[in-house]
C-alpha cells in the first residue's frame, strides 16, 4: 500500500491538467476568501450609486424647479419689456407731436414777424418816397417861384387866396 500510496502521489507533469487544477484552486481560495469582502464593497457601491442616484434625481428637480421659475421670470420680463416698447413709442408719438406744434407755432410766429418787417419796410419806403416826392415838389415850386414868378403874380396870387377865404362876420 505504501508503493500504492507513493505511486498515487506523484509530481505531474502534464502543464495543462496542473494549471486547470491550479487556477480552481486559486478561484475558490479567492471566492471563500475575498467573497466576503468583496460582497460588503459591492454593498457599499451599491449603496454609494444608489445615493448618487437619488442626489442626481433631487438635483434634477431643483434644476426642473428653478428653469420653471427662469421661464416665468422671462415671460414677465417680455412683458415688461413690451411695456416699455410701448410707453416707449407713445413717447416718441407726444415728443414728435409737440415738437410738430413748437415746430409749427414758431413757423408761424416768425412768418408775423416777417409779415410786420415787410409791412414796416413797405411803409418806410412809402414814406421815403413821399419825402422824396414832397422835396422834388417844393424844390420845384420853390424854383418856379423863384425863377418864374414876379412880384405881381404873387400879389394876384394872394389876392385870389384871400377872396377864398369866408368871412367870419
């Protein structure tokens, strides 16, 4: 039985039969060993992913949250602006429509006073032609009484203007 014993207990030789047994060996040794560990690590991933998860999902909620808030902040804020746009070109509108009314008021006033200048220039040279006329007329007058008339037809002159005159009696 020892030679049996001794036989059965042999060195093998065969590479591929002892890397088989080896590598079983190897796997249960590291499943009994490390399974333990290695199912408290899954345990802890899965705990650490499920956590992950769920902050992902409540930060989902807060960012779903504040775009609605964001959306109805930029609705009013076209509203606003609509407002404005608005109140903006009614603006415009009474500016342009008072300047047009300023604009108009002062066309108006300064064709018065154009109209007055015209007028007074017009009535200054009436008055300077009336002058030059009036001076032409007695320096002609003046020339005919002087160089023309004689003592005698002055005399009649006057005599005939004071006839005209009524009595007063």
């Amino acid at each position: 039985m020892e030679n049996l014993f001794l036989l059965s207990i042999s060195i093998n030789t065969d590479i591929f039969e002892t890397n088989i047994i080896n590598i079983a060996i190897l796997v249960a040794l590291l499943f009994n060993v490390l399974g333990a560990a290695l199912k408290t690590e899954m345990f802890e991933r899965k705990s650490k992913i499920l956590n992950e998860v769920q902050g992902a999902e409540q930060s989902l909620t807060e960012a779903a949250e504040r775009l609605s808030e964001a959306e109805t902040q930029s609705e009013q804020a076209v509203l606003i602006i609509k407002q404005i746009e608005e109140k903006t070109a009614k603006l415009r509108n009474q500016i342009l429509n008072s300047n047009w009314n300023r604009a108009n008021e002062e066309t108006s006033r300064m064709e018065k006073a154009a109209n007055l200048a015209i007028r007074y220039e017009t009535q200054k040279s009436a008055r300077e032609n009336q002058d030059s006329l009036l001076t032409a007329g007695l320096t002609n007058a003046y020339a005919f009484i002087i160089n023309e008339l004689t003592y005698d037809d002055c005399c009649q002159l006057n005599t005939k203007r004071i006839e005209q005159i009524p009595s007063i009696v």
